[in-house]
C-alpha cells in the first residue's frame, strides 16, 4: 500500500504543474499516467502572460523561453489563399500592444505541448517531493470519509494499491473520474470536428519574411491552419469541421495527409515528413462543480474549451496553483478544510468565462457548421487582456474592503487593481541594480507589502500566529522605477497590502491600524478559514 497525502492522475501540464507547486510548499505527491511519456503531439502551444508570470514566479520562465518557438512568430496571425499565396488579411494580437505589455514583466510565449511537458516533467523529477509513474493508470477509485483507496495498474499488468488524502483528477476532458463521481457539465458538445497533423517541412522559404503563430488558408474545398511550432520545419496543420467539405478521420492517411499540406502551401513537390496525425471535437463545456468530497477537477476535467484564443492550457496550469497552495496549507495544518471550497469558488466563474469567450472566438471565425463564410473573427479575438490578468475572486479567501469593480469590459478590459480578490498588479522595482517587478515577489509565501511608513503591519506579521508571512518594504531595498506603486495598491505611506502564494491580493489596509496585531490575526484567520476559538480550546 502506498501512502501519499496528494494523488495526481494525469500527467499533462496540469498534473506536471500541481506536482511542481506542491513539492514547492513541501507536499509528497504522486503521479500517474497512464501513457508511456510526454505528449508527441504539438496540442495547445500558448502561454499567455499571467502564465509565463507564474512560472517566472518558481524560476521557470529562463528554460521555457529556450525551448520555445522564436519570439518574432508570435506577433501576429494571418490569412491567405494559400502558404505561397496571395495574403488576405493579417491581424495583430492586441494582448502583444505596447499598452498591454506594460501590464507583466513577463510576456506572451509560443511554446507548443510537445515540448512544454518534457521542461515540466524534469522539473516535477528534480523537485524531490513528487514522484511521478508513467505508463500507469489508475483502474479502480473509491472515495472514503477519509481521502481515497485507488487501484494503479502498471503497462505489465501489475497492480498495487494507494491510499491519499486527496486526489486531482487531471485526466482531461474524457475524465473517467469526473464521470464516475457523476459531475455533469454543461455547455455546447461538438461546436466542430477537427484533425490536427504534425509534420516536418522546410517551410521557411515562404514564412520568413512574414512570420505569424497561425497561418490561416482559406480555399472553397479547403480551410486549415498552419500552427507554427519551431518557424522552420516543424509545424502543425488543423484541418476544422471536416464534415463541411466532405472528409472523414479514417481518410487521413500519411498519403491523404501529404497531399492536403501540398495543397494548403500550394507546392506541388513538398517533402513532407509525417510525425502525428490527431482527430478530435471541440466542445465548450464546464464541470457543474469542481471538487467533490476530497477530488477536485482541474484542467480540461473541469473546463473543455475550442483552442480559439489559446485559453485551455493557461486556465488549467492556473488552477493546479490556485489549488497547490490550498492543499499545502490545509495538509500543514495551517487551513481549515473548507478553504478548499474556495477553489470551486474561484477558478470555476473563470473556468466558465474562459470557455464561454473561446466559444464565441470559435464561431466568429467562419470555420463551423453555424457560419461557413470567411469572416473577420470577433473584435475580442486574441484582445481579451481583461481574462488573461483580470480574474478577481470571491470566497472566504478574500477579506473584502468594499472596492467595487474597476472595469465594465471584463474580456477587453483589464485595470490593475489591487482590490481583495484581484491579481496584485505589476509595479517596476529595482533591486541592487537589477530590474524585477511586484509579480516576482509573489508566488511561494504569503507576502505582506508596506512601505517604510507601515511598521506597524510588520511588527502585526512578526507576532502572526500559525501561519509565516514574509514581509516586503517597499522604498528600502526595493526601489520604484516608473511609477507610485502606492497609488496602484490603493494605500498610503502607513497601509499595507496582503498577497497570497498564488498573487492574488488576500486582504488590504488602506492606512495604519491602532490594533494591527489583531486586525492581521483575524484577516489570516478568515483567509485560511480557521476557527480561532477552536484553536484556543486546542492550546
């Protein structure tokens, strides 16, 4: 029998990524998969900014960037008749705007899945805390009052059993554990068919002097997508809603397959190595609830969206950290169980947000059975700054202060705001020399931030009761480049502002407290949902 207090089941970057957070808030865990590796399939290729931003917050961002596609493709998209064609159109992104560059220090990345996951997985090996088994599936799960017994079934057919307090269903949108729990979703099933086909070419004849991260042809009998994943030879090509031009999955062979990329770069004589071939359905559809007893969904178990946008992976890796922490606080003993109620609470309005957005991207591109016309896609399409760092959460683990909201648009629309529940904003800072932002401050502890004025919120941290917070004083070491950071954290010289493992903002005070001990003791209390008479009887 094998004890862990966390099983994982799903080794994709959802699963890679909660193993990587929970060895870093010193949880054991174990992984499963039941393929053999990695992904051999290109899949989901961008890393938005708040994501980049998280995994620069855990010193990842240096190797992901070296294994990526070259920034200069990820600028833009494009249409045309054909890859050697006449151009149609093109479309910048406006998440790349100078204006919404200045929102992170770390910016978009074209990383396709295939080379992602295996940059994760060293990472989850090396962490220490995480094992991780491949080639291993889970076969049987039953839940118990007190976490649950599995049945793991290796590829020789050896079974063993294991005991955990908790498990995260990250098997994706087929999820056999979502199914057998009985969450059902809701939303829009087949939205369209697709194939995607991975291939090696020497496209670079016709794509350097205009480098785009999709290259969309539009032919009567055919309509496709070139997914850029290295600028030269290595490519992805989807080919939408077979069935309005007749095609059927069986029918792509490697042959059938050559002979469509041809086509769709309008050369004749390509060598064409074929390395993967891919049918799937998109379809928009949320898991009603996201934890049920001590499972919870994350990834596309929880959220099943169209590709359109390049929301899915980003939401799934923000959900294993949004839950890492939580976990790791209850398991330390520092939580109360129901803060992890808070983990449905706000990642499934952002879950459900996401996938409606990409939904809407899907349909205004001209490639479904609803709208099979060439049209320009909607006006939000690859603008919605407003999800990418906008998501403001409301649970019991947030200490509101009666801000309202700052912005109407909440998918074109993002206003940094350090309001409980929103993403602590990023403010240059400069320390001994070097260039940083408040989002690197972030992303292991609970952080507090003062500036020289506010002791008084120090002094309350230092006698804090159950729970380390690392205090921040900014205006000492760290010193604003651009800015009043101040102004954009909504306090004064003597307030300060309380900042959790996962960036979100926990708690603020707008200026000093004569009772800061108490008032910081009873916020964390809140936060982490703890009972604090039942700690005094316990004492």
């Amino acid at each position: 029998m094998i004890d862990v207090p966390v099983l994982i089941v799903g080794g994709g970057p959802v699963g890679l990524t909660a193993s990587i957070y929970l060895s870093l808030f010193g949880i054991e865990s174990l992984l499963v998969e039941r393929h053999p590796g990695t992904a051999i399939l290109p899949k989901a290729r961008a890393l938005n900014a708040r994501t980049m931003e998280m995994y620069r917050q855990i010193d990842m961002e240096d190797q992901i960037r070296a294994v990526a596609m070259p920034e200069r493709f990820t600028g833009s998209i494009l249409w045309s008749e054909s890859l050697a064609g006449r151009e149609i159109k093109r479309l910048q992104p406006g998440r790349g705007s100078t204006s919404n560059l200045a929102f992170s220090i770390a910016g978009n990345c074209g990383c396709s899945q295939d080379i992602l996951e295996p940059v994760l997985r060293h990472r989850a090996e090396a962490a220490g805390s995480g094992r991780l088994r491949f080639n291993t599936e889970m076969s049987e799960l039953e839940c118990t009052t007190d976490g649950v017994r599995a049945i793991l079934q290796s590829a020789d057919g050896s079974r063993e059993k294991v005991r955990a307090r908790y498990l995260i269903a990250a098997d994706g949108s087929q999820s056999r554990i979502r199914n057998q729990l009985g969450i059902s979703r809701s939303g829009e099933v087949d939205v369209y068919d697709s194939v995607n086909i991975h291939f090696k070419c020497d496209l670079s004849r016709w794509v350097s002097e205009r480098p785009s991260a999709l290259y969309l042809i539009e032919q009567p009998e055919l309509r496709g997508t070139f997914l850029t994943i290295n600028g030269t030879d290595r490519w992805g090509f989807l080919v939408t809603s077979l069935s309005l031009y007749g095609f059927t999955p069986e029918q792509f062979t490697p042959a059938f397959c050559a002979e469509i990329i041809r086509r769709a770069v309008g050369v004749d004589d390509l060598d064409i190595e074929l390395l993967g071939v891919s049918a799937w359905r998109a379809s928009a559809l949320v898991a009603q609830r996201y934890r049920s007893g001590p499972v919870f969904l994350a990834g596309d178990a929880a959220h099943e969206m169209p590709p359109t946008g390049g929301f899915g992976l980003n939401t799934g890796v923000q959900d294993a950290q949004n839950l890492a922490w939580k976990l790791a606080a209850v398991l330390h003993g520092e939580a109360g169980d129901a803060l992890l109620d808070t983990y449905d609470l706000e990642r499934r309005p952002v879950g459900e947000a996401v996938t409606h957005s990409s939904l809407l991207n899907a349909l205004s591109m001209g490639r479904t059975a609803r709208q099979t016309e060439a049209v320009l896609p909607r006006k939000e399409f690859l603008n919605e700054i407003g999800l990418v760092f906008g998501a403001r959460y409301e649970s019991a683990a947030v200490v509101p202060d009666g801000q309202p909201a700052q912005s109407e648009d909440q998918v074109q629309q993002y206003v940094p705001s350090a309001t409980p529940g929103c993403r602590a904003p990023h403010v240059r800072l400069r320390r001994a020399g070097q260039e940083i932002s408040t989002t690197d401050l972030f992303g292991r502890d609970f952080v507090l931030l003062t500036a020289p004025g506010g002791s008084v919120w120090r002094d309350a941290a230092a006698r804090l009761q159950g729970r380390h917070v690392v205090s921040t004083i900014v205006g000492d070491d760290l010193q604003t480049e651009d800015v009043n950071w101040l102004d954009v954290y909504g306090i004064d010289e003597h307030g300060a502002v309380l900042v959790r493992p996962d960036g979100h903002v926990a708690w603020r005070s707008r200026s000093a407290a004569g009772d800061a001990p108490w008032v910081l003791q009873a916020a964390m209390n809140a936060i982490l949902c703890r009972d604090p008479m039942a700690e005094r009887r316990a004492a």
